[in-house]
C-alpha cells in the first residue's frame, strides 16, 4: 500500500507539485518553505575560480584578457 508523501515539519501532504503548506497558526511551514528554495534554480552564476594567495598580493592584473571593461578608461 502506497503512502502519499508528507512534510516533516507540518505533516501535510507534500503533492506532485511544489507546495507551500501553512502552520496550523497560519504561518508558512519552514519545512516546506526550505523543500520549494531547494528546487528552484540558482539567482547569481557559479562562484568564479578563487584567485591564489599571490595574485592578490602582488596587486598584478590577471593573464586573462576576457574583461576589458577599463581598458582606454
């Protein structure tokens, strides 16, 4: 016999679909809040690659040439 799934924190039934299930106070689960954040695709892009240790000190623009936002500034 199959069980539909249910949030952990409020105990309701979780759907096919996301759902943002309420408290019994009417405040929004947590639970559920943090499950439907977990599947939605990310707002910045990927972290860059971090710099080493010496690239920061020596203060020296990067190899790379792909920003030539000051370039002729």
């Amino acid at each position: 016999m199959a069980r539909n799934p249910v949030c952990i924190g409020c105990g309701k039934p979780t759907g096919p679909r996301a759902r943002l299930n309420t408290l019994p106070d009417g405040r929004p689960c947590p639970t559920c809040r943090a499950r439907i954040l977990d599947t939605l695709p990310p707002l910045l892009p990927a972290p860059a690659e971090e710099l080493d240790l010496e690239e920061w000190q020596d203060g020296e623009p990067s190899e790379s040439k792909d920003d030539d936002f000051l370039e002729g500034a």
